[in-house]
C-alpha cells in the first residue's frame, strides 16, 4: 500500500554506521525513515525521495542462557530472536508474526501468545542502546536515563535509533494448542462466555478469537466453508495435563468436527500464522480497547460480519489482563492496561481495485463501536491517518512524552512515526 521510492537508502551494518548517517541526515535535514522488519501498518518505514536507515543487517542475537537475557541488534526480525533463544530453551514474548520486525513491535509494546503469561515485550527489556539525533550513544535501563526508558517502552520510534536490545528471557520450549469454529447462530453467546470467562482465566491461558469468514479448507467442516465464524485459537503454557478443563469450557460451542488439539513447539507456535499474513498484500487496521464488552458491542461485531469484504478480513479479539495487566499505567509509556478488551480490526485484501470498500468498512464499524470503547489506542495497531490519536494513546502520560521527545529530539527529525511532537524552541 506505501509504493515509496526514497532517495537513498543507507544500510547500516553496526552503531558508527547509524551514528554517521543520523549526523549527516541532521546536518541537510533530510526526511528521514526508520525500518527494521518493514511491517508498519501505517506505512512510516519509507518514504518519498527522503532516507531511509534501513537495520536488516544488523541481525545479531547473543544468548546468555545462565542469566535468562539475550542481547538483540536493532535489525531483528522476531523469527531471529525466536530461533536463537530456543537453542537454549528460552523464549522472549514477542508478536504472532515471525516476520515481524521486533525494534517496531518492542517499542510500540508488543502483544503476542505469552503476554497474559509473561508480559509485553517492552515490560521485558532490560536495556536500550540507541542513537539519538544528535548522534549520540545513550544507554536507557532501570538506573540510565530512566525517563528515556520509561519513554521507548511503548513510545514508539520517537526518540532515536535502538541499536541494541536487552532481553529478559523465560524457560519454555512447547505449548498446547486448541482450536475450534463456531457457526454464526451461536457467536453471541461465544462471545458472552469468553467475556465471562477471561476475567478470571489463569495466567497460563491465552484465548484469541477472529471473526471471518471460514475458509474453503478441508479441515473446515463443509456446512462452515465461506460462512461467518468466530474461529477461537486457545495457547495453554502450564502443564499440558492442566489445559484440558479451560480448552473443555471454552470450545463447548464449537462445530465439534473443527475442534482440534496438539502439543507444538514454541518456533512452530511462532511460525504458524506467517502465510496467513505474506509480504505485499493490502492491509489497513483501526483498534481499540473496552473496559466491558456489553452486549450491545456483541451485537455490532456480528452485524458486521454480515458485510465483512473479503475471506482474509478480520475482526480480532483478544483479552489482556494475566502478567501485562499487572503493570501499573505510569510504569511505562504504554500505559494503562485496565481495559483488557482489545479490538482490532483488520482488514487484509490483494488487490488496489478494493482499497476503498475494505477501507471504508473498517471506518464504518469503527465508528459505530468507538462511542462504546474506552479512550486509548495501542499504536502498533494503528494506520496512519490517525495521527489525531496520538495522544488518546498515552493520556495522563503525554506532557511526560511531550518532555522526553523535546530533551532527546527536539528538533523532530525522528518523526515518521505515531509521533509526539517535541515543545517549540524558545
Ligand atoms: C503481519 C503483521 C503482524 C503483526 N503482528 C503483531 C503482533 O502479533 N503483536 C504486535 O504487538 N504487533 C503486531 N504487528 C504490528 C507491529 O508491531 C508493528 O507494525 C511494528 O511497527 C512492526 O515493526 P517493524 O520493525 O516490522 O516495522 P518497521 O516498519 O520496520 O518499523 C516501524 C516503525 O518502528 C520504528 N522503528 C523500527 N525499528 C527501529 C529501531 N531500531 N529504532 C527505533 N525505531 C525503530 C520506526 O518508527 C518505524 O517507522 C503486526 C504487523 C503486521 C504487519
């Protein structure tokens, strides 16, 4: 969707390399673009005859398996981190994606199946290195720059270039994976129960629900295919005999012939959802949060599916809460994880000709539920008309971001992104 020629690419191998081209880009002031796995949903990793630092070289992941922490150059795609750690049976709770870009993903917060279980990725960075626009090195952690890592974890791209991660780690090699479709006759009352249920599920159970349209796949019972379902994908990460009365509970209103289960391998967990998502479709997203899914929402999500415009189209939910709702709302630029309903809608089309309809379908729904949602947006999953959001994304925290971005980037340059404008000069 962002056909962009940029002037000149520069593609960095370490940090003196970033450090010499930030310097020189600061110097003409040239527009500037930011790309480590190139999956910006709003489109800000290019740009028109402007730069772009583009970090895909920049891919080096260092385990240290007895500390529990990795060290991630700023280039990363998931799928690195991912293969790395697993050599020494840990993981980093990073997106669903494995081509997903992990600097983009880790500096938006970061969701993905071991949230509820250990965080988002942002809650688990140790450290920062990156370069800011005056082509320094600045270190962020717990005790360094503690408002500059504040900031990064969750602000975006805003502050500089991150050359270098520090990871928390956690033990974890398998998962347990359920999954399940329900016919459009018993969705509502789906939905219902999964409100119900999460608010009190263990931390060890993610459960993800999708509605679209079934696909024409033989493992899709035949009376489904083409029709509207809510396909529930339930992640047990505790003991795999523990899972069976939660996956019971939650696929009780399943065509029972869609129903499956299976023990799979973290990287084949993390791998699972990559075609589904190919490099070079149409993608354009509006999300939200609600603290309480009233039926009257229920109601809205199946309407919709009524008119949903294509089989890749979808309405996604998921539910917070677990160890990242245990953050408090000023720990981190985030913020407030108090409404664990997370809504997004995501529309995923292949050719230009249907921009406007997947568009506007995704515009319309939005705005009927948005009177229902409560104030706040991941900036992950925004697109890039919506930079009137910005600040409904931080709220209480955005004079605090407005104050970082003017001590570390005052003059803007880093601002092809859900940006933060810094206070004028003078
Ligand atoms: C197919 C797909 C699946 C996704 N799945 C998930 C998911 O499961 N969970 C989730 O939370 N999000 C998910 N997302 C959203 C994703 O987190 C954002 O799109 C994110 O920005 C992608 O990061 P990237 O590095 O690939 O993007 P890029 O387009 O390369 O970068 C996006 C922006 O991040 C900033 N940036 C990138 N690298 C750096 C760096 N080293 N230093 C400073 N700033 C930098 C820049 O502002 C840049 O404009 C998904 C997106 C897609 C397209």
């Amino acid at each position: 969707m962002f056909a962009q020629k940029p002037g000149l690419i520069a593609r960095c191998v370490d940090m003196c390399d970033v450090q010499t081209v930030i310097r020189s880009a600061t110097d003409t002031r040239i527009l500037t673009a930011i790309r480590c796995g190139g999956h910006s949903l709003a489109g800000f990793s290019s740009c028109d005859n402007g730069l772009v630092i583009d970090l895909s070289r920049m891919r080096e992941v260092t385990v240290d398996p007895d500390a529990r922490r990795a060290r991630v150059a700023g280039g990363c795609l998931l799928g690195s981190i991912d293969t790395a750690t697993q050599k020494a049976g840990l993981v980093f709770p990073s997106g669903v994606v494995s081509h997903t870009g992990a600097a983009g993903l880790i500096l938006g917060g970061g969701t993905g199946w071991l949230t509820r279980r250990f965080g988002l990725s942002c809650d688990n960075v140790e450290a920062f290195t990156l370069v800011t626009a005056d082509g320094s090195v600045v270190r962020a952690s717990a005790t360094e720059n503690v408002d500059l890592f504040w900031a990064l974890r969750g602000g975006g791209g805003n502050f500089g270039v991150v050359t270098e991660f520090e990871l928390k780690l956690h033990p974890l090699t398998s998962v347990v994976l359920a999954e399940g479709l329900t016919p459009e006759g018993h969705i509502r009352q789906l939905l219902q129960c999964w409100r119900d249920f999460m608010h009190d599920a263990p931390f060890d159970l993610k459960w993800n629900l999708d509605l679209r349209l079934a696909p024409h796949k033989q493992k899709v019972p035949e009376p489904l295919r083409g029709q509207p379902v809510a396909g529930s994908s339930l992640v047990w990460t505790g003991a795999p005999e523990d899972a069976q009365p939660y996956f019971e509970r939650a696929l009780s209103l399943c065509h029972s012939d869609s129903v499956r289960s299976r023990n799979l391998s973290f990287l084949d967990l993390q791998t699972m959802a990559d075609s589904d998502f190919p490099h070079g479709r149409r993608y354009y997203t509006k999300s939200g949060y609600f603290q309480y899914l009233d039926d009257a929402t229920i109601d809205r999500f199946i309407e919709a599916l009524a008119t949903i415009p294509s089989p890749e189209t979808q309405i996604e939910l998921t539910y917070l809460g677990g160890a990242a709702g245990q953050v408090a709302a000023h720990e981190t630029a985030f913020g407030d994880r108090s409404a664990p309903f997370i809504t997004n809608l995501l529309a995923n089309w292949p050719d230009a000709s249907a921009d406007a309809l997947h568009i506007s379908w995704v515009r319309s729904l939005f705005d009927r539920l948005r009177p229902a949602m409560t104030p706040g947006v991941y900036v992950n999953f925004m697109s890039g008309d919506e930079q009137e959001r910005v600040p409904e994304a931080y709220q209480q925290r955005w004079e605090r971001m407005v104050l970082v971005k003017t001590k570390y980037d005052p003059d803007n340059f880093f601002r092809l992104n859900q940006n933060v404008q810094p206070h004028k000069r003078g």
